[in-house]
C-alpha cells in the first residue's frame, strides 16, 4: 500500500517531536528538509528514529560528485532511511551516490533509499528559466536517467507518475504537492488529491501544511490514510 510521509517543516526540533509525537499512530514516515536540518541538525533524524519512525532526509543534494558521495555517506551515517538528490545534477553525480549507498550496504549497514527529484512540485510552466518544453517531457526524461543510474524512485507530481510508471514500472514515485480536496495549494502548483494520486501510480505521498497546520493534525493524516487506502 502507498504510504503517507509527513514533513515536519518546523525551525525548532521541539516543535517537530511534538508533533511527530502526536502522529505516531497515524504515520510510520516523517520527512526532515531544509529548514529543521540546518538548525537541528543530524540529532533530530536520531531522534525521531528513536520514536520508531522511518526517516526522509530531504536536502535535495545537488553537486559535484565527491561532495554528494560524502553527503550521501554523512546520511548513511546519521540513519536516513531516504534520501533525496536532484536528478540535474547528471549521471557521474548520481552514480556517485548509488556507490555510496551501496557501499554502505556491502559494509552491513542499511542501505537508505535514494531517490531522484525530477521538477519541484511548486513549478509550472515557465518557472524554468530557458525552458519552454513541458514539463512533463522533462520529469519523464529525469526519470529515465534516474532508472538507467541505479536510483530507487523519483520525486514527481502526481500528473506525471503514470507515464514514469508505464516506462520504469520498478521505479518508485514519490509526490508531493497533495492537498485533500477543498484545500488551498499555498505555494505549490502542480497539486493533487491523495486519492487521485494513488490511482496515477505514486509509492510514497509527502504531505506537510494540510496534516502539520490542521486543527486537529492526527485527524487530518488519518483521513489521507484512509484515502490512500480506498
Ligand atoms: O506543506 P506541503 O505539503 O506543500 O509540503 C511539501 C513538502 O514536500 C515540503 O517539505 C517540500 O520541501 C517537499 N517537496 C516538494 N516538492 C518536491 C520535493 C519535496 O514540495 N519536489
């Protein structure tokens, strides 16, 4: 079944065990980005894990690539459980990582999932600057980088996960931009249902505001759960 991810988009680590803490029953996957890493840091990811939950590290990492080896070795290190890097950043940078992660398996420790991310889910057309192709033509040619390279899955928007999914059936999609119907979609753009997701063939739904800004948070993620799951 595809499963819920929360992303726990808070500055103050507090914030964020409290409530993963009230989600523990709905969710077995949280999300630590940007924002919560680069004030917490690794304890956090450390932390939640401690709680019993699966850990997306989501630094959407994109460099040369010695530097993401040693990114994705530090995220092995700290217990990622998934990881996140931006397929842009070409082939010799992604094979880096699988190496790594591979690496880290051969040595007995876990290997996290990798994923690629193909085009932001708050991007339409024209975002892109010198780009005037759609963007689903270029999710799709990201994505097949992301299967010729060795990656787990891709980051996608739910409008293109049916396509990726038809050519690289082993490549799992994970979404964000999911907003429960009725709700505003803030800063994203290419935005879908949790349902209509699911039938377009996502793995892995990444949901922040519509659970972590509702009045009642475990209500809210458990009726995406029952979405999912219908
Ligand atoms: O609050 P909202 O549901 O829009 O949060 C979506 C989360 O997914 C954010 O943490 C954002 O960083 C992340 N994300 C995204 N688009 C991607 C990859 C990750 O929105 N392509």
């Amino acid at each position: 079944m595809p499963e819920l991810i929360v992303a726990l988009d808070y500055t103050d680590a507090l914030d964020a065990f409290t409530m993963a803490g009230s989600l523990r029953h709905e969710t077995r996957w949280v999300k630590v980005g940007l924002e919560l890493f680069t004030r917490e840091g690794p304890r956090v990811v450390q932390t939640l894990k401690g709680m019993g939950f699966k850990v997306m590290v989501d630094l959407k990492m994109f460099d040369i690539p010695n530097t993401v080896r040693g990114g994705v070795r530090a995220a092995c290190w700290i217990g990622a459980d998934l990881i996140t890097l931006h397929l842009l950043g070409g082939e010799r940078m992604i094979r880096a990582a699988v190496e790594e992660a591979a690496e880290r398996a051969a040595t007995g420790g876990e290997r996290p999932l990798l994923f690629g991310v193909t085009v932001l889910t708050s991007m339409e057309p024209g975002d892109l600057p010198g780009y005037d192709g759609d963007i689903a033509g270029l999710a799709g040619e990201l994505a097949d980088g992301a299967a010729a390279w060795g990656l787990d899955g891709v980051v996608c928007s739910g409008f293109e996960a049916r396509a990726i999914k038809s050519r690289h059936p082993n490549l799992l999609c994970l979404t964000p931009g999911i907003r429960p119907a009725g709700g505003g979609s803030d800063d994203q753009r290419r935005i879908m249902t949790p349902a209509k997701a699911v039938a377009e063939g996502s793995d892995f739904l990444v949901v922040g505001r519509p659970v972590t800004r509702a009045d009642d948070p475990a209500a809210a993620a458990r009726a995406i759960v029952r979405e999912i799951a219908s």
